[in-house]
C-alpha cells in the first residue's frame, strides 16, 4: 500500500476511534475522576494501537520487502547458476534448491521444502538410491564439521552417468548445534571424459615410447635430450639419465656427427624429415655400432620446439650385408680363379718336368734350376688354393675333438713358431663338447689364422677356446704388429693382403670353411698391440 493512504487509512481511524469511544464513555453516566481515568486508559490504548499500526504498516513491511529481495535475488542467483545448489536445515530438511538441482532428480513439480532426501525418494523411484546416497552423504559431511569436497556420481534414465564435484558446507548454532547444510555440485562429466582420454592418449603414448623396440628420443632445439626410452642402455650401454639435458652428439662418431648436425638445422629450419639415415654410434664398451634413424620436427601451435625420432641397431644387419657381398664376391672370384688355375696346372706340371730334367743333366746352372723349381711349386701351391676357393667340395661333418684338432695344428706349426720364436700357448679343456665338423678343414682354418699371428711378428700367441649355448667360441690372440682399421673391412677379400708375398685367398677359403661349418669369425685389432680373431662355431649342425 502507498505510504499516503497508510496515513490517511492512519487518520480515518484515529478519528473513528475516538468519535466511538468518546460516544460508550459519554453513555456510561461517570463521574469526572471516573471520566479522566478512562480517557487515559483510551489514550494509552490509541498510543499502543498506533504503535503496532505504525510498526507493522512502515517499519515490518519494509523488513518484509527487504528479505523477499533478498531471497528473490538469491533464487535468480543459484538458478542462473549451472551447478546444483541445495539449501537444508540442521535436519536435513531441504529448505531451497535451484532448478538444476529440480531437474536433475526430476522433482520439478513436487512441494519440496520441508522434506528430506528420504521424503523425496518416494516421488523419484529412479533416484530413491541417489537420494539415500545423498542422506548418508551428508551426514558424513555433519560429522566432519567443515567444509568436505567428494566426488560422486548419478546415474541418469538415459544410461549414461553424470560426475559431480561436489561441495558440503556445514553451518552450527554458538551452542554447537545443527543450522544449515549447503550443498554445491559442478557437473564435470565432459571434463572427466576428457581427462579420461588424455590420460588414454598420454597412457598410449608412454606405451609407444617406453616399449617401442627402437630407440625413441626427443630433443629441444638446441639439440639437447629431453626423453629416452629404455632401449637407449641396451643399444649405447649408457644409462639414459646420463644424458638427460646434454646432447648426444658426443657419442656420434666424428663423420656421422657431422650428417646429424647438418639434418638437425634442416628439421629446425625446413621443417624437413630425416628418414632412414645411418650413423656410427659409439658404444659404452667401445666398439662401433650401426643405427638407421628416422628424424621429424615436433611442431606445437605451428612452432618448432625441436625433434623427435627414432634409431634401430642395424650393426648385425650390416655385417650381414658384408658377409653376403664377401661371400657373393668369393663366389665370383673363386669361379675365375678355379679356371684360371685349371688352366695354368697343365703347361705348369710340363715345365716343371723339363725343368728337373736339365737340371739332372746341368750340374753348372743348379742353383737357378733350384730357384725356378721353388717358384713353380709356389705357383703350384697357389693354383691348388685357387681350385679349393673355386670348387669347395661338399663337406661331411663327424664329431671331433676341438682338442685333438688343435693338438695336429700345434705339432704342424711348431717348426714354422720355432723359427720364427713365437710360443703358442693352448690349455687344454677336456669338458668342451665334440663339435660336429670337417676335421681337415678345421685344421686348415686354424693354420690359416695362426700363420697370420706368427708372421705379423708376434712373440706370444694364445688360444682360448670355451662353450656356451650349444656354440664353442675360439680366442686366437698374438701381441704381433695389428691390422690398419682401413684394411679391416676388405678382410676375407680373394687377392687381398697385407703381406708382401701374400696372395690373400688364405683368409678367403677360411671364410669359405667357417661358412660351410655356419659359424661367424670376427677380427678385433689395434696397431702396435695385436690381433684378437673370435670364431664362433655350433656344437651340432
């Protein structure tokens, strides 16, 4: 009502008021003591009715006003509001709740103030559970005393799940007692899908980088690692976190290193990939190994942050490679030269015959005849190991004595070891298993390989021999001059050789043998310091 009119509503009444009471104490016939009182009691009660009039009709009204805004505002507030809200009392009463809240239990249309969780469950029969949930719920959150946070999560009718975070403030009395529980809850199911399949795609991605069988590494622009998988150890021998913040370059062998420096600008710069390229890597043991990389840039937000790539031990692979060219090469050659020979062996046994028979009739010119006898046999000697590189004929294993064959190659070389003062040590092993082979063409790879050792001037040459895995492994070390690391990789090559006199077919028909026996040799050398030949041969064939 208008603040006017309560004045004048005020007016009307005061003056009716006092026409009417004025009107009973005139009919009453008392006398002026009587009279007075009773216009006092009348005025005292006016000014009391005044005052509740007043009260009620200005200063209650406006405290109504007040707190209907209040609440007005507070309704538009949480309703705008995409979280649930839910206001209870200290008995779990629901006093307000927005209309998200209303939705989500679908009880839009139910009189809820006054009722608990319980209460309401009988409106919902879908989300009885949900509500009892609830109940229990908040009583935990009571019984903590302050602010709780929990995750839970409703089931909706269209099977799928809604996640809420959910906050519990509980409001007490001074005297300790239960006022008010507020409820606040974020529906954060997409984020929790999304989590989830971040968390997918991260799980995926650790997958592809720590079990990946190659070599994954990542690193920042300047050229520095941030991640390596396990493989790292197994293929350098170092550990990764040695290099973790550090470049790798230092274990790039000097020409490789120079390939990968070139590549790397060219991925920062170009954006370019590094496919399939193969560098030399040092390993922690020392030696050399092959890998084959693969180099992309790693682009965020259309900015190149550095690399990522991957590098596969391709050692074996290119030794094979080595072996098949070799073992192709042999086979070409040792074609050749079996012909070759052939024909040179047949005017060869005719000069030789007339040769000794001059010689038998010329006593002046012997020492030539001598001379040119020796040079046929030498010649001679070498059209035979042209004929065994060139036509190797099938070879039948039989179980042998690795040390009885030794015990024939070391009484053959003695003589030739005396000469030269070498001593060549052997200890015997009797536990060695009988290896399935060609004896004779063991012998001669091992004659073949300890000739080597005798003429590069060694004073010491030992022979080691184990077994481990159905495989025998044979040590020959000398302490001789060493092979040029340049002339490693043409070892095994026919007509190849170090020596001043040496045809190189020596190795060639030993590589033959150790192919035929499916056994692997391996040349380790340094130069002043000697030679380590490692042959591998299988017990059983």
């Amino acid at each position: 009502m208008h603040k006017k009119r309560k004045i004048l509503l005020y007016i009307i009444l005061g003056i009716i008021w006092i026409i009417f009471t004025d009107l009973i104490v005139a009919q009453l016939n008392s006398d002026l003591h009587v009279y007075i009182l009773i216009q006092q009691i009348k005025g005292f009660i006016f000014v009391i009715l005044s005052g509740f009039f007043i009260y009620y009709a200005f200063v209650k009204k406006a405290e109504n006003q007040a707190v209907k805004a209040e609440k007005e505002k507070l309704e538009t507030l949480i309703n705008s509001m995409v979280d649930f809200v839910n206001f209870k009392d200290g008995q779990g009463r629901w006093t307000q709740a927005n209309e998200f809240a209303l939705k989500l239990f679908q009880i839009e249309h139910v009189d809820y103030v006054g009722k608990k969780d319980t209460d309401l469950a009988e409106y919902s029969e879908f989300y009885r559970e949900a509500f009892y949930y609830c109940e229990a719920s908040d009583e935990e959150a009571w019984q903590v005393g302050k602010v709780s946070r929990c995750i839970e999560q409703i089931p909706t009718p269209d099977g799928t799940t809604k996640t809420f975070d959910t906050i519990k403030v509980p409001i007490f009395h001074q005297d300790g007692s239960r006022k008010e529980l507020v409820v606040m809850g974020r529906d954060i199911t997409d984020q929790v899908q999304v989590e989830k399949k971040l968390e997918k795609s991260r799980q995926n991605y650790r997958s592809l980088v720590e079990f990946n069988p190659e070599l994954v590494f990542i690193l920042n622009r300047e050229g520095h690692v941030l991640e390596l998988n396990p493989q790292f150890k197994s293929m350098t021998g170092y550990e990764a976190k040695e290099f973790l913040g550090k470049s790798i370059l230092s274990l790039i062998e000097k020409n490789s290193k120079r390939l990968a420096i070139q590549a790397f600008n060219r991925i920062l710069k170009d954006q370019t990939n590094w496919v399939n390229q193969e560098i030399t890597v040092m390993h922690k043991d020392g030696s050399q190994r092959v890998f084959r990389c693969t180099a992309v840039p790693t682009i965020i937000n259309n900015e190149v942050l550095g690399a990522i790539g991957y590098a596969m031990d391709v050692t074996k692979e290119k030794e094979t490679e080595e072996r098949l060219r070799k073992t192709e090469k042999l086979s070409v050659v040792g074609e050749l030269a079996a012909s070759v020979a052939h024909e040179i062996r047949n005017p060869l046994t005719s000069i030789k015959g007339f040769i000794q028979f001059m010689n038998s009739n010329d006593t002046k010119n012997q020492s030539y005849y001598t001379i040119m006898l020796d040079e046929l046999e030498r010649i001679n000697q070498i059209s035979s190991e042209l004929l065994a590189l060139g036509k190797p004929r099938e070879v039948q294993f039989e179980k042998c004595d690795i040390n009885q064959i030794f015990a024939s190659v070391m009484w053959l070389l003695e003589s030739q070891a005396n000469l030269y003062n070498v001593r060549i040590h052997y200890n015997r092993n009797h536990s060695l298993a009988h290896i399935e082979c060609e004896p004779n063409q063991l012998k001669q790879l091992f004659i073949n390989i300890i000739k080597n050792s005798i003429e590069a001037e060694s004073k010491t040459i030992q022979i080691h021999v184990s077994e481990k895995m159905n495989q025998l492994q044979i040590r020959i070390h000398d302490d001789g001059n060493g092979i040029d690391e340049d002339r490693m990789d043409r070892l095994g090559e026919p007509f190849y050789s170090s020596k001043e006199k040496g045809t190189g077919l020596g190795l060639a028909v030993s590589y033959r043998i150790i192919q035929a026996h499916h056994g692997n040799i391996h040349f380790d050398s340094k130069l002043k310091e000697g030679t380590t030949v490692t042959i591998d041969l299988p017990t059983t064939q």
